[in-house]
C-alpha cells in the first residue's frame, strides 16, 4: 500500500503484540492466582510464580511461534547459524562496561535519594539483591550474541556510551545514547514502584474471599484487576530485550509530557493529589446507592466492566507495557475501538466509584469534588496527547490513528469535540 493510502487511514495497520496469546497468557494467570494458594503457595510464591508463567509464555511464543528475532524492527540479521563468524568481543565487552555503568549509576541515585529508604520499596531491593548476580552473568552471552547479530552493531545506545566513558565524545551519537539513558532513568524509576505494589496487590487479592454481592464483587475484580495489570507493568519494565522485539524504539520527546506522567505517581502524587485533585469526600457509590438495590447493582456492573476494560488494555501490551516511550504500536483488543482505552477506562472508574456530585456539603462540595476530578481527567488527555505526539514520528501509528478517526468508537463524539480528532503532523499528512 502507498504512503498516500496509508496516511488515509484506509486501513488498521497490524498490532505488535497477537491477541491469542495475551488470551492465553490471561488465562493461566488466572488459573495461577486462584489455583496456587490452594495448593499451599503463599503469597509471595504466588508472585513469583505469576511471573514467571505469564514471561515464560510471552516469551516462549514470541521466539518459537512468531520469530520475533526476525522482525524487521529488530535490526537484527535473520540468519543465526552464522553468528560465531560475527563475533567481536571488544566491542562486546564496551557495551557490556556500559551496562554496568549504568546499573552503579542508578544504583548510586537509590542510595542517594531518602524516597528509597522507605519501607514501601524493601521488596524490590530484596529482589535486587538476588537478581543482581544472575543478571550481571546472564548479560555476558546476551550482548555477545545480540552484538553479533546486529545488522549495525554500532548503531547502539550501549556502544556510544562507551565511546563517552572512554572520552571519546565525538565517537558518540547524541541521539541513541539519549534514548539508552532515558529508557533506563523510565525503568529505574518506574520497576521501585510497580515491583512492590504487585507484591502488595496479589497479598490484597489472596487475602480477599469469595463475593457475596454486587459490592464485595466490585472489591475482588478491582484488587485482581490491579493484580493483572501490575504483572504486566512488572514484565514490561523488565523485558526489554531486542531479540524478543520489545526494546525501546524511542523515548517521549516532549518534556510536559514528562511531567504530565511522573507526577501521576508515587512519590509526586502523594504530595500533589491532597492539595489539587482531592475528590473524595469518604461516601462513594454504595453508600448513595444502599437504598436503591436494582441502580446498586446497575452501578456496580459498570465498574466492574470499566475495571475490566482497565485491565485489558494494559494486558494487552504484553511484555511490551511501559510509560514515555515506544515499543511498538498497537492496535488490536480495545485498541480498535479507541486510542487510549486504558485512560478512558480508568477516568470512568474513578467517577462511577467516588460519584462526586453527590456530596454532604451540598452543591459547593460537588462542585468542588466534580472539578478536582475533571483536572485528573484533564492530566490524564495531556498523557494522551503528549503520547501521540511522541508515537506520531512513527508512521504506522500515523495510518492507526487516521483509521480510528474514521472507525473509532468515539468518532462521532469528535465530530463536536475536534480535540478528540487526530490530525497526521504535516509531512504525513494525506494530499490529493
């Protein structure tokens, strides 16, 4: 198809990550979550093990029944029974003192900064500790084999990392060594964060029982739904590996985006959220609805699909889940019906749950409440925008993009909200 037809958006190009196995990969997870605690696994066990499975067959079919390692975007060579004539242990080993430059740097800044010190984090440094040996041994074949195979060895963010650590600046590309140290300062900011909080989430969903109720029901889909998505969040930050495909293509260029981004999290929503976005006023939807048991139920039902659209898009990234940057596009799941389904769920959720216009100080305090909401949902459009911008230098995100304004669930909403329709930047942007 020409560039021409494509930037029409006349068709939904092809999604990175295959539907099948994000299914099946959901599938054992659940299986795993309620079967293993049956069988006597205690919650951490259950947590590594959910792990494991899920990367294993991830993994597992994206080597031997999708040939990941042939992808184009790989950069790397199709033919592996020659690798061995392709070695170079110099600049093996550059990339590799790169790495571990990299791992002492970030090191270096967990030691320094007080947030690590808190007891919320003792989980991932547990498992620091333990995984650091296997990965620093594990990392020697790796970027032996992953250098040999590169169609353009030296066009790695690790190779011009070591030109600079040997000071030779002018050896380095700006460009791939700003996307290696962006992509590992998202990873080491990101992995202290989400590492734990599965931890903490799959001990909530072990400890929770059977539902009784619509309400009790909410309860157990919500902390299993946090338990999936963190699995996968987990696996996205750690598996960013060029030969199963998911490395990072590139790293959000636009610095608000940044910020839109971190200070949605811990430790910057912590100390933002109680003095801007404080919407809660402590009474949420069962408390509203306790005397209407037919809307309690219709409610409930909302939220649970809401959450369950939350998880499904996030699961559907695979091992590929990560924030500000690019590892593909994708375009199957709810992603054929709306861009960005996991934001759009989620800011659903928080308003069917908190119903903060309903509120005990009258119709200031809804107001007020509705507001502090609506600047969450603004924070969360900006997220959006600052990502298509980013995806947008991609040009089969350009062609999904075109083709959602024509297809998308919400098309006919952008016909009177042109903010919600996506326009191509001007060097894709379809002529006749």
């Amino acid at each position: 198809m020409s560039s021409s037809a494509r930037a029409r958006g006349e068709r939904r190009p092809r999604s990175v990550t295959p539907q099948w196995d994000i299914l099946l990969a959901v599938t054992a997870l659940s299986v795993a979550v309620v079967a293993l605690p049956r069988l006597g696994f205690s919650a951490q066990a259950v947590f590594e093990s959910i792990l494991l499975l899920v990367f294993l067959i991830l993994a597992g079919l994206s080597l031997l029944l999708h040939r990941s390692f042939r992808n184009h975007s790989t950069g790397l060579r199709h033919d592996w029974r020659s690798w061995r004539g392709r070695l170079n242990w110099r600049r093996s080993f550059a990339k590799l003192g790169a790495l571990y430059a990299i791992w002492l740097l970030i090191g270096a800044v967990y030691l320094l900064v007080p947030e690590y010190r808190s007891t919320f984090y003792e989980p991932f440094w547990a498992y620091l500790y333990r995984a650091m040996p296997i990965l620093a041994v594990a990392a020697l074949p790796y970027f032996i084999v992953m250098d040999a195979m590169m169609l353009k060895p030296e066009m790695d963010g690790y190779w011009h990392l070591s030109r600079v650590l040997l000071g030779r600046w002018r050896e380095a590309d700006a460009v791939e060594l700003k996307t290696l140290m962006l992509g590992w300062a998202i990873k080491g900011f990101f992995l202290p964060v989400m590492l734990p909080g599965l931890l903490y989430a799959t001990k909530g969903a072990l400890r929770g029982g059977a539902p009784s109720d619509i309400v009790s029901l909410v309860q157990v889909v919500t902390v299993y739904a946090l338990c999936f998505d963190l699995v996968f969040a987990v696996l996205g930050y750690i598996c960013t590996l060029r030969i199963l495909d998911t490395h990072i293509r590139s790293v959000n260029p636009v610095g608000w985006g940044w910020v839109v981004c971190l200070v949605l999290y811990k430790p910057f929503w912590g100390e933002v959220s109680p003095h801007l976005f404080d919407y809660k006023d402590g009474f949420y939807w069962t408390y509203w609805m306790a005397q209407t048991p037919w809307l309690l139920g219709v409610w409930g039902m909302f939220i649970i699909l809401a959450k369950l659209g939350w998880v499904w898009a996030n699961a559907m990234f695979g091992l590929r889940f990560s924030n500000l940057t690019h590892r593909g596009i994708i375009t199957n799941g709810p992603y054929r019906w709306t861009k960005h389904p996991s934001y759009l769920c989620k800011n659903i959720a928080w308003w069917l749950i908190s119903v903060p216009f309903l509120s005990h100080l009258g119709l200031s305090g809804a107001i007020m409440h509705c507001c502090a909401l609506l600047g969450i949902n603004a924070l969360y459009y900006l997220r959006a925008v600052s990502e298509e911008i980013h995806l947008s230098e991609d040009p089969i995100y350009v062609e999904y993009a075109l083709w959602m304004n024509k297809h998308g669930l919400l098309r006919g909403l952008a016909r009177w909200v042109p903010m919600l329709c996506y326009r191509a930047p001007r060097s894709l942007a379809p002529t006749d």
